[in-house]
C-alpha cells in the first residue's frame, strides 16, 4: 500500500484512550500521520498541562522534531483509540533528500518560527490553552 504523500508501506501503530503518542522533551526519532481517531496536544508548564489543541484524522504530530532534529515541544495523548502511520526519521529523511535545498532551508525556518512563538506563549502563560493538572 502507498499513500498519497509517496511514502512507502510504513508501519501503523495504535493509542488507545490515555495513551501517550509524544513526550514533551523527548528526542523525535518518528511523526506521526492520524488515521483514525484523535489526541490533545498539551505542554506542562510550572507543573499543570496547558492545552494547545487537539488533532484528528489527518493531522501529523512529532513533524518539528524531525525537521530540526530538536526536543519535542509538546506532548500529545489519544483521547480514544487512534490509529497512527509511522513516519521514521529515515523514511522522512528519503523524502527530504529529494527537495531542493531552498525548501529544505524554509522548512527549517519556518520550525524555528513556529517553536519561537510556542514559547512566547508558554511565558504569556499558556494564554491559548487551559492549564490542568498534567496527569492524562
């Protein structure tokens, strides 16, 4: 089976409800492309968990990690059972080997753009999420 995006046959994995899929501060040697069902993404800061969002069939998460090869920013867990296609840095590092080397420089732009932002917000104080208690 291939998808769309060009990617080969790629392992899936499945979340169930309360399951982590990334770990904020973790080293992103995979994304992930949802299938099937859904995850909140959310940050921990001064100890309570601030919601950035959620993400459903579609989305991809753990994308920046492999762009940029940095720490996770955030950490995502299903909200039901979620199917996920595997997305290892080799299969993405193939794919990137054939864009041209201004794409690969945007791309790694815009990354640095979207975790300067994140953290502007983290020290607004999460003022697009709702803070809880960190425990899912």
């Amino acid at each position: 089976m291939t998808l769309d995006t060009g990617f080969k046959l790629l392992d899936r994995r499945v979340f169930f409800k309360g399951d982590m899929v990334v770990k904020e501060g973790e080293e992103g040697l995979r994304a992930y492309l949802i299938e099937q069902g859904s995850v909140e993404v959310f940050r921990t800061v001064g100890g309570r968990r601030v919601v950035i969002g959620k993400r459903g069939k579609g989305n991809v998460l753990g994308e920046m990690a492999l762009i940029d090869s940095a720490l996770r920013v955030a950490s995502a867990v299903a909200t039901e059972k979620t199917t996920c296609v595997v997305i290892s840095r080799a299969e993405f590092e193939r794919l990137v080997i054939r864009t041209s080397p201004l794409m690969k420089g945007l791309l790694r732009v815009l990354v640095a753009n979207v975790r300067s932002l994140d953290e502007l917000v983290v020290g607004m104080g999460g003022a697009s999420g709702s803070a809880q208690d960190p425990t899912p």
